[in-house]
C-alpha cells in the first residue's frame, strides 16, 4: 500500500476554503439582520486563515528544500 504524500495539506486547504465560505455567508446574514458588520471578527478570522495556510506553505518549502539539499549531498558522496 502506497500514502499519498501532500495529501494532509490539499485536505487543510480545502477545508480553510470552506471554512473562509460559511464564515462570509453567515457574516452577510449577521449584517443583514443586524445592520452591523463585525469588523474585528472579520479581521481576526482571516487573519488566522492566512496564517494558517502560510504557515502550510513554509512547512511544505523547508520540506522540499530539504529534499532538494539531501539530493545535492548524495551526489557529492557519490563524485
């Protein structure tokens, strides 16, 4: 049996995906019943989701970075 690599992260960014969609959605409808719009929260939710997926994509960078460097020093060992 073969893991899928990178599967864990397509799965968190779809997710933050969803996640960013309900929240507007119901961010419209507390604005529409209300008449005021949350700003602070607003900011804060995609604050955290942007942080999230950067912080995925920093892990995912220094991952193939080191793979690309593990690879550089293998074919030193072997010259």
């Amino acid at each position: 049996m073969t893991k899928k690599k990178g599967i864990y992260s397509k799965v968190i960014i779809v997710v933050v995906i969803v996640l960013n969609v309900l929240f507007t959605a119901a961010v419209l409808h507390a604005f529409e019943k209300t008449g005021n719009e949350p700003a602070a929260l607003i900011a804060a939710w995609f604050s955290f989701t942007t942080g999230e997926l950067l912080m995925l994509t920093s892990i995912k960078k220094a991952k193939e970075k080191k793979k690309g460097s593990g690879e550089k020093d293998e074919n030193k060992l072997e010259s």
